[in-house]
C-alpha cells in the first residue's frame, strides 16, 4: 500500500454532467499529480499541483480542472463529460519531484 | 517531443523463465527514468528508479539498465513468478521550468507481461 487514497472507486456519468474525483496524498508528500490512463494505453498526464498551485499541465481542456487544498489533498473536476473521458483516473503524490506514489484509481465510465 | 516507447507490447513466458523488457525514450532535458509495476485495474507501483549517472539498479529479482547515451533502459525479471502476470510501464521525467524546480512525466504504453505455468 502507497498510502495514497482515492474516491470513489467506481463513478457512472452521463455526457454533459459534471464529476469531481479526490484523492488524499501520503502524509509528509506536498505535490499532487493527475493521470488519465485509457484502457491498455500508459497514464496521460493531467496537470501537477505543488503547495496549493497549479505546477504543470498536459494537453487537456480547460474543462478539467483542480485543486489542492492545505493539507496536500486534492480534486479533480471534469465539466461537460465526453465519452472519450471514461478512464481510469489516477493520482499520484510525492514531494516535490520525488519519486510518485499512486494511488488505486478511480474508474469513471461516461453513457 | 517527449516520448517513451515499449518493446514488446505483450510477453507469455512460463514460470521460472527469465525475460527482458526495452524501453527507449527522447525526453529533454532526462531527469531520472523508473519501471513501474501495473495490477489490472490498480496504481501503478515504483520499482526502480535511475538517475543520468546510474547504469543499473536491482530490487530483487528486478534489474534495470540505463544507458543515457543512446537513450535505452531495459527491464530483467529473473525466474518469474506468476504473481508478476501485469504491465510494466517505462516513465521519464524531464524537469522544467524557470528554476527546473518542477518535472513532467511522460509514460509509456507499457508491456503486458503474463507469466503461465
């Protein structure tokens, strides 16, 4: 175990709505990263989130976005969902550029 | 652009059979390169992780090989288990940023290993 929590485990959507998906980070861990892994492909980088601001992000919309609050959790909302967004979505905490500790992932299917 | 790529895409090798997994990458500026271990359906979990200078790590039946010269890293499982049936996946991370202070990781697609008796 990583020590990194992730909720819910499973998550049904319809397309259009609007999901939020959190994660807390290993005690002690001060960055927060978001992937969104396809079945059968590599997790694709989200965005990173150091100290409660926005530290990098991928190629994807604005309509996802995040947050990190004071003690190093953090969410990931997702407006307007597409089909295309069904994934696992997966996050991972570390300090700072450490090595990155994931979690179990969220399963999000999108009808 | 950023990319790692994984060779073979998926392996059948029987138990107590040793195997070798590629890993060839084109990340700038590299910062550290590390084998992860995938379940089905679960997080990724670290196995190895190498710096510019490090040419090879071992975390038990687990070695990795980096050559940052010609960009390549390899992945040795000996005597395999069936409990080591998952992906393994090869990520780079390049620092960037004003102050290199923050690092990008780029994935690859992974190897699908399952290990049969």
């Amino acid at each position: 175990e990583t020590g990194v929590t992730q909720s819910p485990t499973h998550l049904i959507k319809t397309r259009g709505q609007q999901v939020t998906l959190r994660c807390s980070s290993q005690s002690g861990h001060n960055t927060v990263s978001w992937y969104q892994q396809a079945l059968g492909q590599g997790p694709q980088f989200i965005f990173q989130y150091y100290r409660e601001e926005e530290n990098g992000r991928g190629n994807f919309p604005p309509r996802f976005s995040g947050l990190q609050f004071p003690n190093y959790s953090s969410e990931l909302n997702v407006n307007a969902l597409e089909l295309d967004d069904s994934a696992l979505y997966l996050c991972a905490s570390s300090l700072h550029t450490d090595t990155q500790y994931f979690g179990p992932g969220t399963r999000l299917t999108v009808l | 652009k950023n990319q790692v790529e994984q060779s073979p895409q998926s392996l059948i090798i029987l138990e107590g059979k040793n195997c070798t997994l590629q890993c060839n990458y084109t990340v700038s500026p590299f910062s550290n390169l590390r084998w992860y271990k995938q379940d089905t359906g679960r997080g990724p979990v670290s196995l190895t992780i190498m710096t510019f200078s490090e040419n090879t790590k071992s975390n038990g039946r687990y070695t990795a090989t980096l050559d940052a010269d010609t960009k390549q890293s390899s992945l040795h499982i000996t005597a395999s288990q069936l409990s080591d049936s998952a992906s393994y996946i090869c990520v780079v991370s390049a620092k960037y940023g004003d102050t290199g202070t923050a690092s990008k990781l780029t994935f690859g697609t992974g190897t699908r290993l399952q290990v049969t008796l």
